[in-house]
C-alpha cells in the first residue's frame, strides 16, 4: 500500500545555481528545512530585486533496496516559480507555476541500495514568461521551495488518479432551519468516483479477485469486481456509484465532514489506498444570488494573500491554518477569495473543517502574455482543478488573470478545462470593466464605486448585460482608501465607516451574490504600488493579523464572540481646530449604555444605527451630555433642552455655524434669554476638557440583560504590552513548526496606543529561533513576532521587553514527532 515520506529537512541551498550542481554536490551550501524562501526580506523598504534570482537546493536520498520493485513519486506542492529537478544528474521536470503542484515519476532513475543527489534549479526571477509575470504585479511573488516536498512510493498496480463527487440525492432546503437544526439534519447522499488505474490492471482485471471497495468513515459502501475498463489517455478508467446512504450536510454553521476511501484489492491484499476528506452539500449560484444547501446566503469575504513579514510565502502548517481560523473565528466571515493564486492545502483543509467557502483562482495580475503564455495559464487552471476539486468549501473557480482585459479564445479554453475536469462548480473570472464578454458562469466584478459619500455599489444592471447569470463583487475598497494603523483616528474610523457602507449596500442588493472586501491584511507589493515603503495598506489588519479598526465591522457579524468598539479615543487634540466629529460605537451587542464619569449618558441599541441591511451596523454617538445640564440646576427644563442639542451638534459638527445651531443659538438668547457670552463657559463645563476634572467615558455591552463587555476611555496614565500567540506547543511532524505573537501596546484601560513608537526586543530561551529581527519599532502601537522550533524537543520562553513597560513571559514547548 502506498506510503509518503516526507522530504522537507534537511536541503542544502545555495543562492548562485551553477551547472556542476546538476550531478555534484554544492562545494558551498547553507542547511536549510523546507518551507524556504531564497531570500529573507526586511519589513519594509526593500527592492523586490533581492529574491529574484537563480538558485539551487541539494539533498541526497536513500533509495532502500526494497522500493526496487515499487513506484516512486516525487512530489513538490509549490516551487517559486520556475524549475527544473535533477536526479543523479538527470533532468526530470520542468515546471513553470510557483502556485502549483508537480509530480515526477522517479523510479527508474533511482539507485536502490545508495545515496541519490537532487538537485533542483528554482528561477524567482520576474522576467519570467509565465503567469503572473510579463508587465507590473501588485504583490511580491518571492521565491524558493516554499511548500511540502515528498515521495510517495506505491505498487506498480495503483491508482492513478480518482475524483470522488459527492452529491445529495435531492434537493434539500435549509431555509427556515436554525444552524443547530441543520447541524443535526439528515439528507440521502450520493458519491460517483471517477477512478483511472495503472495500464497493468487490465491483464488483471480478467482476475475476479480484483475488487474496488469504497468506505465511508470506515463503513463499507461498495465492494466491487474490476471490470468494463475504459481505455484512456492515463490509463483504463472505472466509474463507480453508491447507493443512497444518509449523511449530514456540510454547511457554513455545521461543516460536516467524512473521510471517504477507495481500495485497490488484489487477492485480499490491499494493493493501493485512496483517501479524501469530503462533504455534501447543494452550492449553486442562480441569477438573484448564491445558495448553498437551498438556502440564499449573503456571500461576506475578504482577499487574502499567502504572504507573511520576512519569510514571504514560506510559512509551516500552522500558519496556513491560522489565516483561515482568523477569517472564520475573529472577522466572522463566511467565505474568502484566495487572491490571486491556489494557496496552501493546509489553509484550505482548515476552511473545509471550518465551513468557510472559498473562491480561488490562477495565478495572474491585469497582464495577458503571448502564446507560450497563455498555454501556461490553461495548464494552471487544469492543474488547479485537479489538485483542488475535492474540498468542499471551494464554491467557484477563478478562470480569468485577476482584472485582466477581454480574450475570448484564451477564455474559451480556459473555462472549458474547468468545466472538463470538474463539471460541478461553476466558473467565474474577475474583471475590473463593466459590460465585458461573458464566458463564465458567474459575473465577477471589483467594484471600487465608494468613495465615501456614494452609494457602497454598483446596481448589477450597470455592471453586466446578462441578468440571467449570477452576479458577485470580488474586491472593493482596498485602494481606494489606504490606512495605516497608525493613521490620524479620523482616517482609521473612515476606514471602517467605508467597509460598512459597502456591506450595507451589497446586502440591500438582492440580486447580488456577496462580495469579498479588499483584503485581509496588509501586504508586501512592488515600487509600483503601496505607500512607497514596498507595503499597501489595504488591508482591515496589519501584517502581522493584528486588527485595524475595520476588523471590528466584520467581527460585529459573530454570533458567538462579543463585539465592542469605540472608534474614537477622547482626545481632543487628534482632530481639527479640536473638533472631535463624528464617532462610532461598533458592536453587536443587545444594546450599550454609554457613560461619563459613572453617569449614564444614553443606552444605544442596533435600530439606532443608520444602516438599514446590517444587523449590527456602526451607531453613531450622537449625546454626550444626557441629563447633565437639565440637573446642573441652573437651567430651566426649556433651556436645558436647547443647550443640551446646541452642545451635541458643535460636537458632532464642530463651531461651524449650521442653520439648525443658528436658529438653536437664536432661540435660546431672544425665547430663553441665555447669555451668548456664557456659550463657552457651558461648553468647557459639559464638553470640554480643557484644565478640568479628567473625564471618564465607559461603555457596557449588554446581552440578554447582562453586562458582558466593558470598554473605558479615559486620559492615559500607565502602558503595558499584550502579547497573543497562536499555540504555545510546536510540533514537529515533518517540518519545523511556529506559533505567531500578536503584540498591541495598550493604556490601563486596554485601549490601543496608536502613537506608541518606542523600539520592542525578543529574547527567546530553549529550541527555539526567532524570524526576523529582535528589535522592532510599533507601528500604530502594534507588531508581532515569529518563533521557529529546530527539530529538538524542550521547554523555552519568549520574553517581550520595552524600556519602562513590565516585560513579558511566554513559556513555550517544542516537541519533535519527525521518524
């Protein structure tokens, strides 16, 4: 039966390839585990130059003398992004994808009983002739040996390929059950596989002790003779279809998932093994919107990009998984867009187990090269299919180059190998021009419409001709307004403000799939683009996951976690002329009570939000007095009235004279006879700051009649350093593992300190490294680290220090589980 073996430790790696290195050893190499990258990078302000290169990797093997009579496979799940592979001096592979994987059947040029030599040229350079490259690229590509690396060693009698479809028996509607009724819904599902067999079955076949036995979580669906072969391209095809078994469905809220295997039997002996991780469920895209299970669901995503500070792509499984469990867990979303490549199996594992649908793509930026080209980006998209057509979560295949223009006979082929290789999911391709040519079975559209003060999107009718496909927004915002986490408040609350004006508008379009915000985090990207430091700020996070204040709107969708954020700190002197403007409570709570100095100012509840398809848009703060001057007792009930409205709209608004502050301001000196002269005197009393008692603000969340999350502001008098991380045990299993640190500086109250810049150091004791630097500068009162274990096992420490703050400890355990 077949059996992988990981090939991930211990590469040499030399970043000049010379011609010698194909059959000899590197003369001068640096030891190095897979993931890789061929150049570790600054933060930020850094030439994209400094990876592109042609470099080498080296390891030699020991072929046992019993896979003599075996098949060998060599596998590379992505290699950045040209390459070729030599064994024993012998060329193998040309690849031309960094996105994709390779297989390599090896068996004949190994020597069993020995040492072997592979050697593997990896070309990062961006003159290359292939997707994404040929014009500019608004994202570091990076490069080197950047995922798993095995053999799979396999009897000569074997599977070839399989592709195991499951599928409900009949339509099924989940529409007016509860997540926790259709966690507990049965339905009567169906599997078909479609399985290609080694040439050598067929002499078999003629032998009825040649059997196919399929299982589902380890009960046995079908049992089979090997018969009625079809002869194809890769070998002698055999379709296979259980009976009706019930099963639970796979969904968004209960993403149930089984393991279904597929046996090769030969004489009673299991001769080959197929397992895949699968789920059933209806998803289908219709012409007024997406349905999964036969229910409508509101697509709510954002993009990600597979990158990370330092290291680029090369980041272990756990790291993969995390991304995915941050999109889930913190932003509360249920779908993401894997701009604009095939990204790790690990990320898209855990959105399988998590129920987050995925939209992933092939590799490409706006530009379309010449032939050669175009036939590399048709072979990605096989590929890409091929590799991913078993999870459940992915819903659509990206058959177009990211904002590229029109190319009927390049997207023809396109989409028709798709559709060959996987009839089950639709198509989609995104375009950044309305009224484009069509090819695809969804409409897929960036649609950067906001700019603040307008509508959050475009009608579906203004964008495309075609009513009768499916419309969704693949990106928006993003560029449109960059932020900084260290941005003047004003900046980052627009920043939020506009994500929620956009998801307001998609959810009161009906017609309209979802959208996938742009993006999830900031990023890495060329001259050509960004802020000029090589980094955009597109993102609702930083680099390092921390979130920005826009994380808040997405997170405010959780049933599960609650929400409270303030956009606004209280400090008079962040805003113009100390007006402080317009703020926002984002939560999604029962209801907040917001107070000043312990007394209540106003309860706020969701209704009082001005969006009106948001079940828990931003709410503005609108009162910042309450009772205070009607029981200050100087003022009549009548005045009291008119000072209180004339003291929230100068707030809100600042000094700027207003027909309505006019006419309040009228009203209160010739009807209420109040002193214009005391209008300052009032403000400082019940507004202002300056030189008086400090002022507290606190908000309270309540849920079903309970507090459940308090957040003060109030003048800073003390820092501190809160520290996250992802796990506190790394493991071992085939390569080296590591846990992210998310550090925030906050005041006493546990409010971010956005202006806090003083230099940070790590100091990590036990098996452990850290990547990147030791000492790092805040950004926006936030940063991060990373810690690598090195194949020992132990117990450790990071220890978090900042001149005049009190350090941090975090105990950390390596443990190494690697054969």
């Amino acid at each position: 039966m077949a059996q992988r073996v990981y090939l991930d430790r211990k590469w040499r790696f030399n970043e000049k390839f010379e011609e010698e290195m194909i059959s000899q050893p590197m003369k001068e190499s640096t030891l190095i585990n897979i993931p890789h990258t061929v150049k570790e990078t600054p933060f930020s302000y850094f030439d994209e130059g400094i990876y592109q290169m042609v470099s080498a990797y080296q390891k030699s093997i020991f072929a046992p003398a019993q896979w003599a009579d075996k098949l060998l496979i060599l596998t590379f799940e992505a290699v950045g992004h040209c390459c070729d592979v030599y064994i024993n001096g012998r060329h193998m592979k040309h690849h031309e994808c960094g996105y994709t994987a390779f297989s390599i059947d090896v068996s004949d040029v190994l020597n069993y009983g020995e040492e072997n030599l592979i050697t593997v040229k990896v070309d990062s350079r961006e003159s290359l002739n292939q997707p994404p490259f040929g014009y500019v690229v608004d994202y570091m590509t990076y490069g080197g040996i950047y995922r798993d690396v095995y053999f799979e060693v396999k009897e000569q009698t074997h599977f070839k390929s399989l592709f195991v479809q499951p599928s409900l028996l009949e339509r099924v509607s989940t529409s007016k059950r509860t997540p926790k009724q259709i966690k507990m819904m049965k339905v009567q599902g169906i599997i078909k596989t479609e399985c290609i067999l080694s040439e050598n079955i067929y002499e078999l076949a003629v032998d009825e002790h040649v059997f196919i036995k399929q299982y589902l979580d380890e009960d046995l669906l079908i049992s089979q003779p090997v018969g009625g072969l079809e002869k194809v391209e890769d070998g002698y095809l055999l379709n296979l279809t259980t009976a009706p078994t019930t099963v639970k469905l796979w969904d968004v809220e209960s993403p149930h998932l089984y393991q279904i295997k597929t046996q090769l039997v030969i004489d009673d002996n299991v001769v080959d093994e197929h397992v895949e991780t699968i789920g059933f469920r209806s998803s289908e895209f219709r012409k007024n919107g997406y349905y999964l299970n036969g229910r409508k669901l509101k697509l709510r995503g954002l993009n990600r990009h597979q990158s990370y500070p330092y290291v680029g792509y090369a980041m272990p499984e756990s790291m993969q998984r995390l991304d995915a469990k941050i999109l889930k867990e913190e932003l509360a979303l249920n779908a993401v867009r894997t701009s604009h490549y095939p990204q790790s199996h690990y990320f898209i594992d855990e959105c399988d187990k998590l129920g987050l649908l995925v939209f992933t793509e092939i590799p490409g930026w706006q530009h379309i090269g010449d032939a050669d080209w175009k036939n590399i980006a048709v072979e990605n998209t096989k590929d890409m299919v091929l590799q991913y057509r078993h999870h459940p979560s992915i819903i659509l295949w990206g058959v177009r180059i990211n904002e590229s223009q029109d190319d009927d006979e390049f997207y023809t082929r396109t989409n028709e190998v798709a559709h060959e290789y996987d009839p089950t999911r639709p198509t989609g391709g995104v375009r950044a021009h309305a009224k484009s040519s069509l090819l695809e079975d969804v409409y897929t559209y960036n649609d950067f419409v906001h700019s603040g003060a307008n509508k959050g999107c475009s009608k579906k009718s203004d964008i495309t001709s075609n009513d009768e496909k499916p419309y969704l927004v693949s990106e928006y915002n993003g560029h449109m307004y960059p932020t900084k986490t260290f941005d003047a408040e004003e900046h980052r609350q627009e920043h939020a403000i506009r994500h929620a004006n956009v998801l307001d508008a998609i959810a009161g379009e009906p017609d309209i799939a979802g959208s996938f915000g742009w993006c999830m985090f900031d990023y890495n990207t060329h001259k050509d683009f960004g802020s000029g430091d090589r980094i955009c700020y597109h993102g609702v996070m930083d680099m390092f996951r921390n979130p920005k204040l826009a994380a808040s709107v997405y997170s405010a969708f959780s049933d599960i976690e609650t929400v409270l954020d303030i956009t606004t700190s209280f400090d008079i002197g962040e805003h113009p002329a100390c007006n402080r403007g317009k703020s926002y409570i984002i939560t999604n709570a029962d209801s907040v009570k917001m107070y000043k100095n312990d007394v209540l100012i106003k309860e706020y509840f969701p209704s009082d939000s001005k969006y009106e398809n948001l079940k828990h848009g931003p709410i503005l703060i609108d009162d910042f007095v309450g009772d205070a001057v009607e029981q200050d007792g100087e003022f009549t009930k009548g005045q009291a009235k008119l000072i209180k409205k004339a003291l929230n709209d100068v707030t809100l608004g600042g000094f700027k004279i207003t027909p309505s502050l006019a006419w309040t301001a009228f009203r209160l000196v010739v009807f209420h006879h109040v002193s214009p002269s005391k209008a300052v005197p009032i403000y400082n009393k019940f507004i202002g700051d300056w030189g008086g008692e400090s002022r507290e603000y606190k908000f309270e969340a309540i849920k079903d009649g309970q507090v459940v999350k308090t957040v003060k502001k109030a003048a800073v008098t003390k820092a501190h350093i809160n520290a996250k991380i992802s796990h506190t045990l790394l493991t071992e299993l085939h390569t080296y593992d590591v846990a992210e640190v998310r550090i925030t500086i906050a005041d006493q109250n546990d409010n971010q300190l956005y202006f806090f810049g003083q230099p940070i150091s790590f100091e990590v004791e036990g098996p452990f490294e850290i990547i990147g630097p030791k000492v790092v500068s805040p950004m926006g009162g936030s940063t991060g680290v990373y810690i690598k274990s090195i194949g020992e096992d132990g117990d450790g420490k990071l220890t978090i220090s900042c001149d005049g703050l009190e350090p941090v400890e975090i105990g950390i355990s390596a443990e190494c589980l690697i054969n």
